[in-house]
C-alpha cells in the first residue's frame, strides 16, 4: 500500500493530524476507558474496505444494540469514522487504478444522495428506536446472505448511462440509500452496490469500490452537517472518533488491499455468519412480538428483492454466455 505515492502523502498528513487532534482533545487516559471503540472497528474499517458493507455495518449494531449506546450517537459515530476510514479507502482505491474515468458517475450520484440524507434528517427521525434497529439488521443480514450465496455477479468494468426511462428509478434508489445513511450512519452503499451489479451489471470489485466512495463522501458531508448545520456533535463525541481514528486509517485500506488480491468468498459468507448473529441477538435480548414481526417481514421482504435481483443477473449472465 504505501508503494503509492499519493495514499503514503494521505497518510502520514492524517496520522499526523490525528497526533495533533488527540493530544489536544484527548488523552491516553479516555482511550483506555473507551478502548471497545478501537476494538469495534479494527473489524468494522476491515470490512468497509473489502465489502460493499461500511463499518457503520459493524458499529451501529453493536454500539446501538449490545452497547445500548444511543442511537443517534451510535449513527453519529458512524458517519464520524466512516469519513477517514472510508475516505482512506478510496484514497488507495484511486492511487491504484489504471481507470479512474469508471468513477464519474459518483460525481452526480454523491450529491443525489446527500440530498437524501438531508431529507432523512428532517422526516424520519422520529421513528421508533426498535422499528429502525430491526430495518437496519435485516438489511445487512439479507444482503450479506442472499450475496455470499449467489453464483454469478455483475460482468462490466464500467457503469453505462442510465436510459431515460431509468432515472426516476436511479434517483429513487440513491435518495433512499441518502436516507438510510440519515438513521444508520450507512446502508447507501449497499443499495448503490446492490442496484450496479443487478441493473447495470457491474463487475463486483468495481461496484464495492463505487459503493465506497460513495460512502466515504456521504460520511464526511454527513460528519460536516452535524457539526456545523445542526451543531449537535458533543467533545465526548470526538474524544471516542479520535479513540478509533488511527484503527480506521489503516484498516479500511487494507481491506481495500485484499479485496485486489483475494478471492474473498470465505470472508463473504463469514460476515453473512456475523449478520445472523447481530440480528438473532435483536430480536432474542429483551425480545417482544413488535421486534419479533417487523424483524421477519423486513428479513423477508429485503431477501427476495435481494435474490430476485441477483437472480435476474445471474440468469442474464448464462444467457450471455451461452450466446457467445
């Protein structure tokens, strides 16, 4: 990784300023009081750069649910270290590819899904903390399921322009990803994966590093809107991201260095595992027929609008194959 000139510059001016951060903000002392968010992320920034799952993935869930960290904070935190380590990530994503004209259509997805996120922000967070939690697990779990089984992904190398009759559907998708990211802190990079490699066909590696992109500008726009718009962010707030900030800044890179080397089926199906887990742990700690029913029907619902996509491609896929 530290081969590329450019990701070597990012990271040793981000490691430096985190020393500068931390010492002035932080001490040694908080760190070891908090050491469950370092902990925390050394899987979740391993995961936001191997898979089209962001650490907000890993976080949100065990700080919100197990942690019984509050929701918005949980969310907050999210956002918060997602914009170094997902932005690490598409750093080295950058340095390292030989195509990077692959990479502008984000130039109008980002600001459609921020503006989703803003919408998410004004409407939606009123909700129930149960209905939200539940929603959250069952769209990680399906994705992570239904994707880790299916035999056939995406095959192009770069996304096509949508055809006039779909943009009303792109824009839909990015808004409700934008404001999945308003109550999770992530979620928008797996609705742009899930839509690149179903719809545009999109060869996986490149859709995972679009979605992390994509997350990575979401994280640092949704960072700089609860700071500056809503001024809600608190000193305890950026003590624990800068507890968890160095872990990220290497992690997510390096998952994003194994992703171009490995094949990652095995760790695929082990973060389907851990999705299973997180959710059984929901709806079984402190479990009521409320959790228990919006639980199973997202589940559901999430998993067949999953399998049918990845179905259609799949069998889109053989179709194309036998023809040639």
């Amino acid at each position: 990784m530290f081969a590329l000139p450019v990701f070597r510059l990012w990271f040793f001016v981000a490691l430096g300023t985190w020393f500068f951060l931390f010492f002035t903000r932080s001490d040694l002392h908080f760190l070891a009081d908090h050491w469950y968010y370092p902990a925390i992320m050394v899987v979740g920034a391993f995961v936001a750069g191997l898979t089209p799952e962001g650490g907000g993935a890993v976080a949100f869930p065990v700080l919100n649910i197990f942690l019984q960290i509050d929701r918005e904070m949980a969310r907050d935190f999210s956002l918060m270290i997602q914009s170094i380590g997902m932005t690490s990530a598409s750093i080295y994503i950058l340095s390292q590819s030989t195509n990077k004209r692959v990479f502008i259509p984000l130039l109008w997805m980002i600001p459609l899904c921020f503006a989703g996120f803003i919408l998410g922000m004004h409407y939606l967070q009123g909700l129930p903390i149960y209905l939200i939690q539940a929603l959250f697990l069952s769209l990680i779990t399906a994705f992570a399921v239904v994707y880790s089984l299916s035999e056939h992904r995406g095959h192009h190398t770069a996304m096509r322009s949508p055809k006039q009759t779909e943009w009303a559907m792109v824009l839909v998708i990015l808004l409700l990803g934008g404001m999945c990211a308003s109550l999770f802190g992530t979620g928008a990079d797996i609705i742009l994966y899930t839509l690149l490699v179903t719809r545009f066909r999109m060869h996986e590696k490149v859709a995972t590093h679009m979605a992390i992109m994509l997350m990575a500008a979401i994280s640092i726009g949704g960072f700089t809107y609860r700071a500056l718009v809503d001024n809600a962010l608190t000193p305890y707030q950026y003590q624990t991201w800068l507890c968890a900030y160095p872990v990220v800044l290497m992690m997510a890179p390096f998952g994003a260095y194994i992703l171009s080397r490995v094949n990652k089926e095995w760790m695929l199906r082990g973060i389907a595992v851990l999705n299973i887990g997180q959710l059984a742990y929901f709806v079984l700690y402190n479990g009521s027929p409320a959790k228990w029913f919006w639980a199973a029907l997202f589940t559901t619902l999430l998993s067949v609008i999953f399998f049918v996509s990845l179905r259609r491609i799949s069998a889109t896929t053989v179709i194309t194959n036998v023809k040639q």
